[in-house]
C-alpha cells in the first residue's frame, strides 16, 4: 500500500461499454468514503445475453437510477449466421433452404417473400399456377397463428402467467403437427419454392387443417378467459412500452406495434399479393399504443387468419402446384419411395428410361440451376411481426448477386430504447416480449 494520497479517482477514460475509472494509490476508506460522498447512484446492468425471456440471444445494456432506466440500448449480433452473405454461394433454389432459418418461428412469410421476389425477376409471377399460392396463404396464416401463439405464450411466461404458456405451447403444436403432415418439418420446411412449391399437399391435410381450425376456434377463447379481463394481467401491461403512431413512423415499426397505436397498415390490403385480394379479413387495431393493445391487436389476429384459413381451403382446385416452364421448374409431383425419401417415380422412370437430354436437364437443374436474368427486384409480405422486405439482385447467373432482407424484428427491436426509457427495469421485460423479436430474424 503506497503512502502518499493520490487523488482516488486518478483517471478516468470513456470506451464503448461506458465510463472506466483507474484508480491508484490511496488507501480503502479513503476511496470508500470518496465514492460514498458523489451522489451517483446509477448503475450499467447488462440484462442479457441469456436472459430467460430474449426471444434468441438479445442483450440489452441498461443504465438504471434505483429503478429507473434512464438508458437502453440493444446488443445485437449474437446469433449471426451468415445467411445473407451465404446465398451467394447457392443456386436461386437453395436460397430458400436459408431463409426459412431466419426468423425461425415464421419461416413461411421468409420462403414467401423470397420466392416472390425471385419470380419477379424472372417474370413468371402471373404464371405461378393458383393452387401454389393459395397453399401459400394457407400456410402463412398457419404459420400467423403458431407465431403470436409463441409471443404469447413467451410473453405471458415473462409475467408469470405460467398457464397461458403452457395453453400457448399446446394450441402450436398443434400447427405444428400440420406443417410436418405437409413439409415433413416442424420448422425450416423450403417447400415454397422459386415458381411454386416443393409438392402438393399430402392425403389427409385439408381435413386434418379443418379440424384444427374447429380446434383453434374452442380453444381461443381460453386466452381471453386467462388474460384480457384479468385485472393483474392489464395492470402488467397497460401503460407499458409505450409508442405511439408519430414514434412508430420515425422509427419504421410496423405490425402489430404499429396497428395498436390505431393505424390499419396491412401489406396483405394495401399491397396485396398471393391473391389477398380475393380474401375477406379485417385488419385489427388498438388505441393504446401500450403492451395490453399489441396483444389484444395479436389475438384478433388469430381469428382473422382462422379466417382466411377456411376462405383458403374453400378455395383448393385442382392443378399443378408449380410453374410449367421446363427451364424453372423442379419436379413437384413427388412420392414417398420405399427408402424413405421423397422421390416422383414416374418422372425418374421416364428420364431415365426414355430421354437422355431430359437426364442431362435434370441433373444440371438441380446441379447449377437455373439462371435468372440481370436486375433487381424488391417485395414485401406481411409477416406476424411486421413488414417483412427483401430486396434481390441478380447478375445474369445461377447465383443471388445480394440478398438482402428487411426483417421487421430488427427495425421493431430499435423502438425498444424509447419505450423503456423513463420506466421501471421489470417493464423492460414486458415491453421486449411486447416487441416479439426473434433474434434469428435481427441477426441472420
């Protein structure tokens, strides 16, 4: 211990985690007291990046004054996969083997939007035979119900409500039955496809969707029952996180965070695509702006997909459910072969039994794949979370130039220092789980 008394703090430096004091010399109770004497009560907490309640892998630095967070920023970039940069290595079709892995709890709306955007650069949108985009709407608004199931169920987790997690996970799994019956995935399914999808719908799936709309309409009661009169429940989230329209707009939140500070934005009405057009559905709003008003927003929703799902099924014809052009289209009529993969039997006996050149386009399609001409296109579906962008350029080849996508769980995730700032630290739980990011969107 040196004997001559330094000032306590004898240098201080600012680096990006905040302010670092060096301290030398002095003794113990000559620092404690010095500490003791500034009236700086506030403190970094780094909430993150495991906590319990990150939909992935968030951090979130906040700088608290008792109670009070009087900053907060987000630390992205944990769970980056590389995703983007990573199509530029893969044929047009391989593509959507990685976006279904971004924003994993919607990977319908990222094969969508994808795929979409591909046949606009190759110009075959208004070939894409109807019944490949009706079994797209189909399962998008499946796929709407499982994912605010999860915001729910994560959410109502985060306050203790235990049941409706519990009741959350049950109804999506139930969803989740049907993908598998379809893809043969619960998740990360590529079946939509460049030109349409990977193959029809399997016997047995409309009626197994039929039953799991009566299903879903018994059961979507039960949350209103738990939740929205629940006097703890509202007292949790009203009022908290809050963001109204003039915050949303400056910051480009959209969906339900956006409809619940009472703006009716809905791509599936203002840009229809996939033939919205056709479907009659309401677009939800709310008033509040808060966290009670996104997930009342969320769970009208619900019923308006159950909606759409029955118009969808009504609306099944029979047809092909890829386009015809030899030179896009991967075999869809598939069937299951006795090893277990899906294999179209007929289309293999007859190319290799009747037609060289055909085994020769076979084997290159799938091998290089097809080329789509130079240009780029930009198209917007509307995701559970919000407008979910993708911007696609191509140089003429086999292979994405650049993909890049607008995920709405990045652009949300931004309004997160504005709603928490000014609150308590326990409502920064509430207001995140409100946003409903899934870091595996923010981060690809």
């Amino acid at each position: 211990m040196s004997t001559h008394h330094a000032p306590a703090q004898a240098e201080e430096r600012d680096t990006t985690e905040g302010r670092v004091f060096t301290v030398t010399g002095g003794d113990w109770d000559e620092l404690a007291e010095s500490v003791g004497r500034s009236d700086d009560e506030r403190i970094i907490v780094n909430m993150g990046p495991q906590h319990p309640s990150t939909h992935g892998v968030l951090r979130l630095i906040l700088e608290i004054d008792g109670e009070t967070v009087t900053e907060a920023r987000s630390g992205i970039g944990y769970l980056h996969t590389g995703i983007e940069k990573n199509m530029e290595y893969r044929t047009w079709t391989q593509g959507s083997t990685f976006v279904t892995r971004m924003d994993y709890l919607t990977p319908f709306f990222n094969e969508t939007a994808y795929c979409l955007a591909v046949e606009k650069l190759l110009g075959v949108t208004e070939q894409v035979p109807d019944r490949a985009s009706v079994i797209r709407v189909l399962l998008m608004e499946l796929n709407r119900l499982s994912s605010h199931l999860v915001c729910i169920a994560t959410g109502g987790m985060e306050l203790g409500a235990t049941t409706i997690m519990i009741y959350g996970f049950r109804d999506r799994e139930l969803i989740l039955d049907v993908f598998e019956l379809i893809t043969g995935l619960r998740m990360n399914h590529a079946y939509i496809r460049p030109g349409g999808l990977a193959q029809d719908l399997p016997p047995g799936a409309v009626d197994q969707i039929r039953e799991l709309v009566k299903k879903m309409r018994k059961n979507l009661p039960e949350y209103d029952k738990l939740a929205t009169g629940n006097p703890i429940f509202k007292a949790r989230m009203e009022e908290v996180g809050y963001l109204d329209l003039a915050g949303c707009m400056a910051l480009g939140a959209t969906g339900p965070i956006l409809r619940a500070a009472g703006l009716p934005h809905d791509l599936r009405k203002s840009q229809p695509y996939c033939g919205y057009e056709g479907y009659d559905f309401e677009v939800p709003t709310a008033d509040t702006a808060d966290s009670y008003g996104r997930f009342l927003v969320r769970l009208e929703e619900m019923r308006q997909s159950l909606r759409i799902v029955e118009q969808a099924l009504d609306k099944l014809a029979p047809g092909p459910v890829m386009v015809e052009d030899k030179k896009i289209a991967w075999p869809a009529q598939l069937a299951l072969g006795p090893d277990g993969l899906g294999n179209s039997l007929d289309h293999i006996k007859k190319i290799m039994g009747t037609s060289m050149e055909s085994l020769i386009h076979h084997f290159k399609l799938v091998t290089e794949g097809f080329r789509v001409p130079p240009g780029q296109a930009y198209t917007a579906v509307e995701s559970p979370k919000g407008e979910l962008g993708v911007h696609v350029v191509s140089d003429g080849g086999t292979r994405p130039f650049r993909v890049h996508f607008r995920d709405p769980s990045f652009t949300n995730l931004q309004s997160m220092a504005a709603m928490c700032e000014g609150g308590q630290v326990a409502d920064v739980i509430v207001a995140v789980a409100s946003i409903d990011p899934v870091m595996g969107g923010v981060d690809r």
